[in-house]
C-alpha cells in the first residue's frame, strides 16, 4: 500500500508535524469550521495539538465563498497550524453546507493558495480533473463518499470501494506519467474516503467489516472509513480496528458531522486501551 507523506521537508508547505497517512497508524483529523477567519483562528486555538495529527478546515463554512475571502482566511489557518491541512469544501448533496455550482472554482481557489490535502468529492462531474491539477500542485487528494441515506451491503460497499480507487489511481497514474518520471512535482498521492450513515450497531459493523476486507486484500491506497450517527461512533473510536488510515474528529459544541466526538475523547480511550 502507498503511504501519503504530509508536510515533510519535500513539500510546498513543510509543518512542523508533518505525518504519514497508511503506514498502519490510525492518525487523528479534527475538523474545524467558522464563517471568518477570527472564527477559525479561535477554533484552532481551542484544538490541542499533542492529540491532533491534520486539520481539516471546513470551508464550506465560511460566510464568503469568494475567491479573496478563502485567499485571506487560508493564510491564518496556515499560520495556526503546525500539522498539515485537508481542505473540504462540502456540497449540500454530500452533507455540508457548499454551494455545488461554486465547487469547481472553490476547489481551484485551494489549490492556488497551498493547502497539503484535498478532498474532492467522487460525483462531482469534473472530479477527475479536480484529481490532475492536484496532483500537478503536489497536494494529496482525498477521494470522497458520502452516503447520508443509509448503508448499503458489505459486498456493495466493498464495490464502491474499488470504484474509488480504481479513480484515484488511475488519475494521478496518469498525470505522473505526463509530467515525467524525474519532475519533482510527482508527491500527489491517492486516498479513500468513504462515509455512511449507521441507523444502528449492525450497520457500523457491516462498514467495518467491508473496509477491513477491502484494505486486506484490495487496497492500494489509503482508506479513510467511517459510519456517521451516534451509532456509527463505534468506527471513529477504533478505526484501526476496521483498518481506516484516520478519523475524524471536532472540538466539543462545534462537531461538523452527525456522531462526530471529541479529539479528547479519543485521546483518552486511546490510553486506556493502550494500558489495558
């Protein structure tokens, strides 16, 4: 499986945490959000570092979708942030609060600003290309699905799956091999993430079970798996347990996803199993 290197020395914006996504380590993504760039600065503020791996910014949740707005607030996350960080601009179809028809300039916006990571959403029709200009920035680009109606089959979502990384791989493949085996852009690399939506402990079982035969046996990449709702906090509690590369996770009063729990809630089931 191919390890997604993150704020190393080679990157564009080197962190002072940079990390590894897939090398078998569960890593800890809080996800924070706010309509200003004040907003946001506080958020970061309240995130304790020592428990956080990456950042996700929510940029759908700014107040402004303009192309200067993001420009400004972009350079404060970056200056808050010592980890690296995933920028996700969430459609209203998938669960968040983006306009769809500014998604295409939005995401471009990010990657002309510098962010370490992006998600881009699977049903998007200009996903594969959103997939190539990343990768030519050298931004990892985190694949998405969401499926806020339900869960499907444990043989459907291994599918899905398939489907995802067959994408992923298959664009940045190829945008490496037009740029050339020796350009030093060539660090865009390829996750997964694939979200459902648990109705109840059966269903959060069944994503478990279909993300840690997938990543046995077919992954190639990494995978970012989870169940939303309360009975889906079983996945974002022990995502190593299903073979997830990371979860998610909010700062307390201000979670960005139903079932979402805290990075201190994590942190500290993490010790206590440890000790066990």
């Amino acid at each position: 499986m191919e390890i997604v290197a993150l704020g190393t020395g080679k990157a564009v914006h080197p962190v002072a945490k940079p990390v590894e996504v897939g090398n078998g380590k569960a890593l800890v993504i809080c996800s924070v959000a706010g309509a200003n760039a004040a907003q946001l600065a506080a958020a970061l503020r309240a995130v304790d570092f020592t428990q956080v791996d990456l950042v996700e910014w929510r940029v759908d949740s700014l107040a402004s979708f303009d192309n200067a707005i993001i420009q400004g607030v972009s350079r404060v996350v970056r200056r808050e942030c010592p980890v690296p960080i995933l920028a996700t601009f969430r459609t209203i179809s998938e669960g968040g609060t983006g306009d769809v028809s500014a998604y295409y300039r939005v995401l471009s916006t990010l990657l002309d600003v510098g962010v370490d990571a992006l998600d881009v959403e699977a049903s998007h029709p200009k996903a594969s290309d959103l997939l190539a200009k990343a990768t030519i920035r050298g931004v990892a680009v985190v694949l998405s699905k969401h499926n806020s109606a339900g869960t499907p089959r444990v043989e459907e979502m291994v599918e899905e799956l398939r489907g995802l990384q067959v994408l992923v791989t298959s664009v940045v493949a190829e945008t490496r091999l037009q740029l050339g085996a020796d350009d030093p852009k060539q660090v865009g690399n390829g996750i997964v993430k694939y979200v459902v939506s648990a109705q109840d402990s059966m269903d959060a079982l069944k994503l478990m079970l279909a993300t840690r035969h997938f990543v046995d046996s077919l992954a190639t990449v990494p995978v970012i798996a989870l169940s939303m709702g309360v009975s889906g906090q079983v996945t974002r509690m022990f995502p190593s347990t299903s073979g997830s590369a990371a979860t998610f996770v909010g700062l307390p009063g201000a979670y960005t996803a139903p079932g979402q729990v805290s990075f201190g809630a994590v942190a500290q089931l993490a010790a206590q199993v440890k000790a066990l």
